[in-house]
C-alpha cells in the first residue's frame, strides 16, 4: 500500500510539471504575438566637452611652428595680408635707357682753298676807304687768268688786267706782269697790300 502511494504521488507530480511547461510555453507565444513590438532607442548626440571659458572645442586647425631662435626660416607660401592689399616684392630696378646723345653741329661750310675758292667779283677797299669792283674770272690769259677792275680810283688797282693764285695768295697783276697786289684769303675775305706803295688793301665779297 505505500509503493502506490508513492507511485501516484510521482505520477500526479510528473503531470502537474508537463501542464506547468505547456502552460508556460503556450502563454510565451500568445503574449509575444499580442504585444506591439518596442522601438528601438534613439542614441544621444555626444555631449561637447566643457574646456572652460574662452575655449570652443570647434575644429581645430593648425600652424607651422616657428622656427627655434637663431635658424633661418624655411620658405613658405605667401599668406595674404587681411587687414590691406596684398603687397607684391619689389623687382628688379630698371634699366636706365642711355639719354641721347645730340650730335655736335656740324661745322659752318668752308669754301674749299685753291685757286677755285677765289674765283668771281670782289670788292676792293684801299687805305683812303675807296671801293670798286674786282672781278677774277676763270678764263685763261697765257699762264694766267683773266681780270678787270671796275670804278677804281687807285690808279695800281684800275690797271689791273690779270691774276694768279700761287702758295696760298692771290696775285694782281698790270699790263707786261707787274704785280699790283698781292693778298691773302681767309674766309669770304682777302687781306693784304698794294706792291709798290705797301697801303693795306682788303677785298670781300
């Protein structure tokens, strides 16, 4: 009589445990189809970390540190000036462009000396201050040239028929080649004296 009741109390106990886990397991399943499903949490944007006053933690940027003292500094790009414009460096100087040089004036034209240069009318002036005219022209006379005198008082120059250009002086001659002057020229001028009396004379043009 005991071995049944302990065979039935383990039957009943064996039952009462088999119900409890079909009752639990069929409650699971219900109540997780009944209930709405949870949404998922939003995450909270991280919090800015407090640096203290006058400090941001915004983004940080950063600068080429300065060189030790005493060493040179390495070259860098050129950083525009904020606060005006930007200055360019000074190029090199330029190039002085050499002032012109103006040419010397050219020398007045001489006529050209020899016999040439004097040929044509003069005026003769004598030491009285008497003129007349002189003309030397070109023509050949012999082994001289031609030559006539106009409105002379003098009576050496009014004789006066023939002439020659000899180691840079002019002669005058007379009629039968008597010398009547002899004069030297210098510019548009001829300067010298009468032969037989010796009175300056002077012809220009």
């Amino acid at each position: 009589m005991p071995r049944q009741i302990l065979c039935t109390v383990a039957a009943l106990a064996l039952a009462a445990s088999a119900g409890a886990c079909s009752s639990s397991r069929f409650d699971t399943g219900l109540n997780a189809s009944a209930r709405p499903a949870a949404r998922p949490a939003r995450p909270l944007p991280p919090e800015e970390p407090d640096l203290g006053p006058g400090l941001s933690s915004g983004p940080v940027t950063s600068a080429p540190l300065a060189p030790p003292p005493g060493a040179a500094a390495a070259p860098g790009p050129v950083v525009a000036n904020p606060s005006g414009p930007i200055m360019a460096e000074p190029g090199p100087p330029p190039v002085q462009q050499q002032a012109a040089i103006a040419p010397p004036p050219a020398p007045p034209v001489v006529a050209g000396g020899g016999r040439s240069a004097v040929v044509g009318g003069w005026t003769a002036k004598d030491a009285t201050g008497a003129s007349c005219r002189v003309n030397l022209a070109s023509t050949p006379a012999l082994d001289l040239y031609k030559a006539s005198s106009t409105g002379c008082t003098n009576k050496d120059l009014a004789k006066v028929t023939a002439w020659d250009f000899r180691d840079g002086e002019v002669y005058l001659y007379q009629p039968g080649g008597t010398v009547a002057a002899r004069l030297r020229p210098a510019g548009g001028a001829m300067d010298g004296a009468l032969s037989k009396s010796g009175a300056p004379l002077a012809m220009v043009r």
